[in-house]
C-alpha cells in the first residue's frame, strides 16, 4: 500500500471510532426524551386530578380516562403500544410505573 492510501484507511477508521458511539448516545438520549415526556404528561395529568380532590395519592391511567384529564390513551413511543390501565403514579414520591 502506498502512503495515501494508509492516511485514507486511518482517517476512516478514526471517524467510525468516534462516530459510532456519538450516534448510539444521540439515539439512547433520543429514545429517552421521548420516554419522558410521556412520563410528565401523566405527571401533570395526574396532579391537576389531585389538586381536584378527585383522585388520591396514587392515580392510575384508568382514573385519568374516566374523569377525562386524557382524552387519548397514553402510547408507548418506542413501540407505538398503550399502556396498561393498571399503570400509575404515586404522587408521594413521584413513582411512575406504566406498563
């Protein structure tokens, strides 16, 4: 192999090296932003039913249905799936469990 072709075949190396993993962070940080802003959907959803006295301390996606904080069924993003109705939030430590 003549000189240029090492510099060429280094240079490419280098670039999958750092872009590989910068493209994984990029699509994990994505997939997780997207995970909480449903997350604090159903947080505020869940407090606005609180705040009036409708629901206690531990709201469940179905409470929210019924009394009609949400008009649609929360989605999975990743997956496009609801969640289950059994899904809740414990507003005394801000527990999310959706299922």
């Amino acid at each position: 192999m003549n000189n240029k072709k090492v510099i060429i075949l280094t240079i490419i190396i280098i670039l999958i090296i750092i872009l590989v993993p910068l493209m994984y962070k990029i699509y994990k940080n994505h997939q997780d932003n997207l995970i909480k802003v449903v997350e604090e959907e159903f947080l505020y959803q869940a407090k606005k039913c609180y705040d009036a006295d409708i629901c206690t301390n531990k709201v469940y996606l179905k409470d929210l249905y019924t009394n009609n904080y949400l008009e649609d069924k929360l989605t999975n993003p990743l997956n496009k799936k609801y969640y289950s109705e059994d899904s809740y939030i414990d507003l005394n430590t801000n527990e999310i469990k959706l299922f």
